[in-house]
C-alpha cells in the first residue's frame, strides 16, 4: 500500500521507538514501549499498521478486535506530515481489515476538542453516539464515542475508497 510516496505496512518491533516519538508529539501521553510490543503480540486480535515516506515513519495506526466489531485504539501522524491525506490512508486501511476480518461494525473514541479527527472519521461515516466524561486520565478531557455499523455492506467500503481518495483531491 502507497502513502503518499510512502508505504504502509505492519508494525514491527523495531517501528515502537519510531511510532512512541510520533505519540509524544502528538498525544499529553504516550502507550509504553510494553504496551505497544504486547500489542504486536496479540496478532489474531490487533491490527497494527505504520506509514513511512522517504524511509522515515510518519504515522501508525492501531485495531483491536472484539467479538464482531473493530475498535480504533489509535491513529497518529506526525505534526509535519498532516494534512496530506495519511491519516486517511491509515484509517481505510484500519477499515479494510475490519471487513476483511468479517466484522459488523466499528467504533473509536477521539478528544471531543480534536476537530479535525472528528472530521475525518464522519467522512468515513463514524457517527457520534455518546461521550465518556473524564475519559482521558492524562487531561480529563472529554471522549466523544463515534460509531460506524454498516461494514459488512458493500457501501461501506465505496464510501471508504471515496474518503481515502477525497484529501488526495483537495490537497
């Protein structure tokens, strides 16, 4: 898979250090380097991906499954490398796996102050459906509970390609 002149692949071991920089720039705080290598480990359940460009990684995403849905526990890229359509590349390719795995729906929670997150998950058609006070211990900031329960229908994916493909257009 292509990122913009990049590639994106598994995550492996040696992507932590790489991916934990991305998460200190871009998260109050980051998962742990045990987090994330127990994350790996738990290949029938997890779907852990990275973004590189010109040899450097850029971004990371992360899946976990639970029963019949697919739970977003993670999108990141780096602060120089938004806007240029790879947290959408990473985010279609959480997507695919999801409908590649026979799951019925997926959900994420996202900083109810993250704006543009929030923007990039509707256009992959998660809707808010709660919010969960106090969520983020590291702030106390507010999640908003976002939901998308159509991915086992053939719409779901043209509306993901149709996502994916809408930054590379405007930007």
């Amino acid at each position: 898979m292509t990122v913009a002149a990049g590639c994106l692949r598994p995550m492996v071991e040696a992507d932590i250090g790489p991916a934990l920089a991305i998460d200190e720039l871009v998260y109050p705080s980051a998962w742990s380097p045990s987090f994330l290598r127990q994350q790996l480990s738990l290949a029938g359940s997890r779907v852990n991906l990275v973004a590189e460009r010109d040899g450097q990684l850029v971004g990371h995403g992360a899946l976990m499954v639970v029963a019949d849905e697919g739970h977003v526990t993670s999108v990141a890229v780096h602060p120089h490398q938004q806007r240029r359509g790879i947290g959408a590349q990473i985010l279609a390719a959480l997507c695919r796996a999801s409908v590649e795995r026979g799951l019925k729906s997926m959900t994420l929670e996202v900083r109810c102050s993250n704006e543009a997150a929030i923007a990039l998950y509707q256009r992959f058609g998660f809707a808010p459906a709660g919010v969960r006070v106090g969520y983020y211990a590291d702030t106390g900031e507010d999640a908003l509970i976002m939901w998308v329960h159509d991915i086992d229908q053939p719409e779901f994916l043209e509306r993901v390609v149709v996502a994916e493909k809408r930054k590379e257009r405007h930007g």
